[in-house]
C-alpha cells in the first residue's frame, strides 16, 4: 500500500472511532455505585489537556471528587440548593424561544417519559430536576472553573475542554453527563473547594459507569441535520 493508502485507511478509522465516540456517548442520568479508578480519571485528564484554547491560555481548572468527597459534596449541595437562591458567576440563558424552546421541550418530555412522569405532573418533574443535585447518583463529579478577567472567551474554551472530557471518558468506558444546573450553586462550590476569588464557575461533569438497565439512560435527543445549521457562500 502506499503513503497515501495507508494515509487514507487511518484517517478512515480515526474518522469512524470519532463516530462511534459522539454516536455511544449520551448525557447519562444513573450510576453505578462503583468508583472509577484514579488512573483512569487521571487518563481522562492528561487527553483533555490536549484541547486547544484562545492563544493557549488553558484556562480551565478542575476540582474533582471521589469517594467520601463525593459524598459530602452532594449531600451539602443538596442542602445547600433547597435553602438558597441560584446564583450563578455567568448569566443562564435569558430566555428560550423558537427552535430552542421546542427542542428545550423536546428533550425534557423524552427525559420524563422514561421515568413514566405524565404531562402536567409538576411535583414529579420538580423531583426529577432535584436529581441534577444528588449528582444522578454518580461517583464522581467534576467542577470545571475559568479566570475571570478571561471573561466569555475562558468560559468558551473550558466549553472545549468540557466535550473533550466528555469523548475521552468515553473512549475509556466512562459515562458523563455536563451540568449547568450546578452552577447556579457557584457560592457554595467556592466555599466547598476553596476556590479563588479570581475563578469562575462554568459547569460540572457528573460521570462514573452507567446503569445500563435504569431506563433513564435509554432515550435519544434528536439532532439537526446540517442543512438546518450551515450556510455556504460560494462565490
């Protein structure tokens, strides 16, 4: 085979493994109770420093729990939201409209039909949305902060590192779900791991190993196609 067949076949197969990395990979909402081992997180994270940033500037951090600090993490937090306001270091969407509303709703009905929550049930749906807090039960969690004075270009490139993190714990058999939700906590989230006052909290990455047989974890969101999203100018 030539340079250039050989060149192609591997493109090919890296091209294909990227497919079935982005196709297996879902935001899942039950865990195994079994903790990851060090190694692997620690694998997870030397692939997610190879993602690339505005002039290098890497601004991400990442505070990562296991074992008891997991557990204290999430017991403290779920206090914590059920007797404060949110309040989050970057403002939450002001609104969702148009395309962005329905599939906002698309995706909450699918996530409520299989746990059998029926339209309407607000107590329901309140107890499922509180779930976002118990971390959905999984082992660890990652909080993933900026520097402030990078402003919304820090909060877009740990945006990167976030989706690298997501398809690096999936290469590793390793199940992920990102949560804005807990960054509407980001007072306690300073005080818990002693942030600097110069950091900013952008997200946290639930992860651990799936349940494969809670039905939570079964349902797809639907994408566009990339008709709907892109635009050519040719000439």
């Amino acid at each position: 085979m030539t340079d250039t067949g050989m060149a192609t076949a591997d493109t090919c197969a890296a091209e294909q493994t990227l497919a079935q990395l982005l196709d297996a990979r879902i935001s899942c909402r039950a865990y195994l109770p079994t903790q990851v081992p060090r190694d692997v997180i620690e694998r997870i994270l030397a692939l997610s420093q190879q993602t690339p940033s505005w002039c290098n500037t890497q601004p991400w951090q990442v505070a990562i729990t296991e074992a008891e600090g997991t557990e204290r993490f999430r017991t403290g937090l779920a206090q914590y939201v059920r007797t404060h306001p949110q309040e989050s270091d970057f403002d939450f969407p002001r609104e969702y409209t148009g395309e962005h509303k329905l599939r906002r709703r698309e995706c909450a009905m699918q996530l409520y039909s299989s746990v059998g929550i029926a339209t309407g049930d607000r107590a329901a749906s309140a107890e499922q949305t509180m779930k976002n807090f118990d971390l959905f039960g999984a082992p660890h969690v990652a909080i993933v902060t900026t520097h402030e004075a990078l402003g919304t270009y820090g909060a877009v490139d740990c945006g990167l590192y976030v989706d690298t993190f997501l398809l690096a714990a999936q290469s590793l058999g390793v199940a992920t779900i990102p949560q804005a939700a807990l960054a509407g906590s980001s007072r306690f989230i300073h005080e818990f791991f002693g942030l600097a006052e110069d950091r900013r909290v952008v997200c946290a990455i639930s992860f651990g190993y799936p349940d494969a047989e809670n039905p939570v974890n079964g349902f797809r969101t639907r994408r566009e196609s990339v008709a709907d999203v892109a635009q050519w100018v040719s000439e």
